[in-house]
C-alpha cells in the first residue's frame, strides 16, 4: 500500500515536472535577453506562402501573405488561389484588427485562436528572463499575451517556438527549410484542438 | 512658364482619362449582340491565363499561371501550374479540388455561393453576363476594345466584388478579366493562346 501510495506520488511528481525539466533543459544564470524572430522582419520583402488549414476533418487551402508595414506592425492575408479574400487582419504591438473575414469565418472562437496563433508567429522582438541549454540547443522562455512560450534555437537559427501550460506543449511552430533569414517551410501544430496550419514558401 | 507646364500636364491627364471613353446606347448593343452571338457559337475554349493578385499593401502582385478549359454549357476546369500545383473543376453540381494530388469536392447544390460562383465564371469566361436584373452595367471604348464594368445589385455578392470589369476584343473574345473588391483590391486574369472551338478531349474534365 505505501508501496502503491509513493508510485502514485512520484507519477503526480514527474506529470507535474516543468516543461523544461521534463525535457532536460538546464537553467543559464544570466538575466535579460532578446527573444528574435527573423522570419518576417524584411518590410522590403513580400512573404507569400501556399497554405493548407486542416481544422478536425475539414480542410482549406489558399494563399498566405504577410508584409511588415512598419516597425511592429504587420499585416496578413489569406486568400483562396483564385484570389478571393477569406480573412485579412492588421496587427500592431499587440492590438489585432480585423479588415475583412469571411462570413462563414466570422466566429470569435476561430477568429481568437487565428489571432493568437498569427500574433506568436509574427513577433518579432520579445525579451526572456529564463534561458536554457542542451548541448548545441538554446532555449528561451518569453510571454506572448499572457501565454508561457519557449524559443528553441539551433546553429540555423530559430527552429521551433512551444506555446506551453502546466508542463505540456499546446501549440507548436515549427520553422523548416530556414536560409537567409526566411523559413521555407512552417507549421503551427495544435496538440490540444485538431488544428493544423502548414506553410509553403512560393 | 509654370502655367503652361500646368496646362500641358492637365491636357495629358484629360487625354489618359479619355482613352477610355462611354459606349453611346447603340454602340453598347452592338457590343452585347456581338458578344452574345459569340458565346452562343462556342463549345469549347480553352486558353493559358495569367492571374494577378493586387493587394495595395504588397510591393508587387502575386502572379499565378495555368491553363483554362471550357465545355459549353457550363463545365470549366481552372488548372494552376505555377507557382503551385492546384486545380477547381466545376462540373455539373460539383466543385472538384486537386490540391497538390489531395483531391476533395464540394456539392454546389447545397452550396448557394458556390452556384452563383460557376455562373459567373462561366459567363465571365464566355462573356455573356449582360443581364441588367443582376448588374447594373457601363460600357467603354477602349482603342480597339471594349471594357464592359458589372457592379452586383445583389447584396451577398457586392459584399465580396465591387465590379467586375471584363475587357473584350474586336471580335468580342474576353481578353481579359478584373475582379475589384470593395477595398479596391483586386484579382485580374489575362488570358493568352485563346482558342476557340478546338475540341478538348473528355480526359481534361475528368475528375
């Protein structure tokens, strides 16, 4: 029985390990450092993607295209490949403006998780007060809206952002294909809602 | 001296703006019957097309190429071949997707947008949209063409296009094809190697 009682203990123990214990991440003793994200900070540059959205068994596809306006300021649209409009959104510091959706899109919850997900994605400063490391990987750990995300550096740069809550990974971002300061590849990968965002650099 | 250059900079802007100028009632009906017999007579069309993607924001539009295919009266197949592989299909009561080789459909008859959609690709393609319960409608000479503007009365869909403004050539084949949305955005479609009445084999509209 105590036997049983313990086991149960050190299961509570281990579930309830921080995300970064549980993955072996050891602490750096430094204070304040600069989060980055390259990946859309060009306002020369036209980001245009081939994008497919599958939400539980449904599936969309289109276009995406980010540009940065201005310092802290970008704006995304997605539209179909014929070119009709589905969703355009400004964003700015941190105020989310809508400039057109769809009406079938115009839901708060979509619009919600399509604001989180497209405000993480586009950030392109940030500061972390905890960092960690494991062998080449440099991990840091940065608020975006209130949410606990951590940064995952490797020697091609920013390679995976974790949105995270009690110790488990909610949203991951994967960059793939990075060269030049532009992921080629991306996917924002729900682990709590089948949501599933891939992009393609066209 | 600042007066003159003034006035010969006006003159240039009235002469840009005239290079287009409205149709008289009768040149717009001879447009409509020469269009209308056209369409009447086609089959088939098939055509490569160059769309643009205007977003005022973007530094340059984004440009798509591929190949169109018509069957009369009202099957139309859009093939995307570059920059990505992508292909729509309206056939019948259904939209068929390719996406890359993922292949899905949707069934317009449940699907009211999607219906006036097919319609108005179709008519777009073959030209024939003069229906002035539907649009309110203004024609234009434009050297040799002929530049006819739709704008929607109907509410659901004058909520996503403002006009559509369809350029046609002397012997009333569609050139070319602009979608302006109500934020002045738009898409246009520039079609190329136009062939008319060449016979397409069934493969092409095979799902």
């Amino acid at each position: 029985m105590r036997y049983l009682l313990s086991s149960i203990c050190f299961l509570f123990l281990i579930s309830c390990a921080s995300y970064s214990k549980k993955n072996a991440l050891v602490k750096e003793q430094i204070n304040t450092v600069q989060v980055y994200n390259p990946y859309f900070s060009n306002e020369a540059k036209d980001y245009v993607y081939k994008a497919d959205l599958q939400f539980y068994k449904r599936k969309f596809s289109g276009i995406i295209i980010i540009k940065k306006i201005a310092e802290k300021e970008h704006r995304l649209v997605f539209a179909t490949e014929m070119g009709n409009k589905i969703f355009d959104f400004s964003f700015h510091q941190n105020e989310f403006k809508v400039n057109y959706v769809l009406g079938d899109m115009d839901k708060k919850i979509i619009l919600n998780i399509l604001q989180r997900d497209f405000t993480t994605l586009l950030k392109e400063y940030n500061t972390s007060t905890r960092t960690f490391s494991r062998e080449s990987l440099n991990v840091k750990e940065a608020e975006v809206g209130n949410k606990r995300h951590f940064y995952f550096y490797e020697n091609v740069g920013l390679t995976k952002i974790v949105r995270e809550r009690k110790g488990k990974e909610k949203v991951v971002y994967h960059f793939l294909e990075i060269k030049d300061n532009i992921a080629q590849r991306i996917l924002i990968e729900h682990k709590n809602i089948q949501l599933k965002i891939k992009l393609k650099g066209i | 001296m600042n007066k003159i250059l003034y006035f010969l900079f006006f003159i240039a802007f009235i002469g840009g703006v005239t290079a287009q100028t409205k149709m008289s009632t009768q040149e717009a009906a001879v447009l409509k019957s020469k269009v209308k017999a056209r369409a009447d007579k086609t089959q088939f069309i098939s055509s490569d097309f160059t769309q643009y993607k205007h977003l005022d924001f973007l530094s340059n539009d984004i440009e798509s190429t591929g190949k169109l295919s018509f069957k009369a009266p009202n099957t139309v197949k859009w093939e995307y071949v570059k920059p990505f592989v992508y292909s729509v299909l309206f056939k019948g009561e259904t939209l068929y997707i390719n996406n890359e080789g993922d292949k899905s459909n949707v069934d317009m008859g449940s699907n009211k947008l999607f219906k006036e959609l097919n319609t108005l690709v179709t008519s777009s393609i073959r030209g024939d949209m003069f229906k002035e319960e539907h649009f309110s409608i203004t024609y234009f000479k434009k050297a040799k063409n002929s530049e006819v503007h739709f704008a929607p009365k109907d509410a659901n869909l004058a909520e996503f296009i403002k006009t559509f403004q369809i350029t046609f050539n002397s012997v009333g084949d569609v050139m070319e094809v602009k979608m302006i949305e109500p934020s002045n955005d738009y898409t246009q479609i520039v079609f190329s190697k136009r062939k008319v009445n060449k016979a397409i084999p069934d493969a092409v509209f095979a799902q």
